[in-house]
C-alpha cells in the first residue's frame, strides 16, 4: 500500500473519532493520506455487539474518507503488553509506513486506554529496530520508525501540548462518531445506559472542543500530547 501520513490507533472503534477524528479530517482536506487501527473490536461494550461494531466502524471509514482502517482484533479488556501483542502492532506500523502515528491518552477513565498507550510507544520504536523480524503476506517487513508519536485526550481532561484547528471539520467529526449509533445517544435505544450514552457526552464532546479551540483563537480544536519536544522549522506557522 502507498505510505500513510498519520495512522491513529484506538484500543476500541470509536476512540479515534471522538478525540481525533477532526484532526485526521484536516490532514486528509490538505491532501495527506490518513488511517486508523483499532486494537479491538469493542465486543465487551455494554450496547452493541463486535459485528455492529464492524459495520459501524465501516461506516464511519467512509464518512471520514480514509485510506485505511484495520482491526487487530486484540481482545477487548484482556490486551496486554507482551510480545506477541507487540508484533501486531509493529506489522502494521511498518506496512502502512505511517509519519506520524496517534494514540490513547496516556491516562484515562477506562484501563485499555492507557493500556493501548503504552503499547503503540513501546511499538513505534520498536518498529524500528533491523533485528526485530516480521512479515505481512508472506513478504518480510523493513523497519520503519514513525518520525512523531502524539497521544490524543479522551475521557479526563488534560492539558495539550498541540492544539489542531477542527473548526471546518467539526460537524464530520460529529457525524463519524453518530455512525457508532449503538453507543451514542438515542431516545429509542433500549439497551442499558452507559458513561457515554446519554445526551449530555455529545455536548460535552463540542463544550471541549469550543475550549480548545478558543486557546488557539478558532471554534473548535483537538488536543494532543507529545512525550518529547516538539520541534518547528518556522515559528511564523505556529498559532
């Protein structure tokens, strides 16, 4: 496959929509090649099932235009970091030869979270090592390395060292994370209530996204961190 510009990873499908799915949106409008990588397929979620959440996964794919969207199928809840874990995720790293990669925040609400954090850092460098061997199609991988690794806020708020001007995207982003219909609200679904189903977690997702984006002087943003410094060829193209 041609490279990718940035792949962003999620421990469940609907991560990467809901805290950086306008993010991905903008590269994409500018001409990059964008994907996602979901470690699991969500199947202990308390609404839904795994093949709903296929199909809503897929859904989503196309409303965001992606390149590439790609279950690992881990096993949601019971994941670890060993080495065999490890593996898959450095297959995929090399195979879409991502620049930059995205990730889960580093601490949050639900443990496969920071889990899937830790993970996809420990696999971008590893990625990179000559001796480290894996295949993709029979075919041996070359080690690659992302230039840049930045994790994304989802559930508990903190602050970002990146702000990503979303104002044009916003109402996209909205609509890749309603294609997940089996977890966001509705009125009519009968299935028990979670964390993230009521009405109120979908205002929320713009409250946030209006006060990132009023600390880089836009309508909305998204925030990341960056565990080292980040550097700027210019310093007039920052905001």
């Amino acid at each position: 496959m041609s490279p990718l510009h940035i792949l962003a990873f999620g421990a469940h499908p609907d991560d990467v929509e809901l805290s950086a799915a306008g993010s991905l949106l903008a590269h994409k409008a500018q001409g990059y090649r964008v994907g996602i990588c979901d470690l699991t397929r969500g199947e202990l979620g308390t609404r839904g099932s795994a093949e709903l959440r296929d199909q809503e996964a897929a859904r989503s794919a196309s409303i965001l235009g992606l390149d590439y969207r790609y279950n690992l199928d881990l096993g949601d809840g019971f994941f670890e970091n060993n080495e065999s874990t490890l593996r898959e995720i450095i297959r995929v790293i090399r195979h879409t030869q991502a620049q930059v990669v995205l990730a889960n925040a580093l601490r949050d609400r639900h443990p496969d979270h920071a889990r899937g954090a830790e993970l996809v850092a420990r696999a971008c460098f590893l990625a990179g090592l000559p001796k480290i061997q894996t295949q993709w199609d029979g075919q041996e991988q070359a080690p690659h390395r992302p230039v840049s690794l930045y994790h994304y806020i989802q559930d508990w708020y903190s602050e970002p060292d990146i702000i990503v001007d979303i104002s044009a995207q916003f109402k996209v982003k909205m609509e890749s994370i309603l294609a997940f219909s089996s977890q966001f609200y509705d009125p009519n679904n009968q299935e028990p209530d979670t964390p993230i189903s009521g009405e109120a977690f979908l205002d929320g997702i713009e409250a946030r996204a209006k006060a990132l984006g009023r600390l880089i002087s836009c309508t909305y943003g998204e925030g990341f961190h960056s565990q080292r410094p980040i550097g700027a060829p210019n310093l007039l193209d920052l905001q």
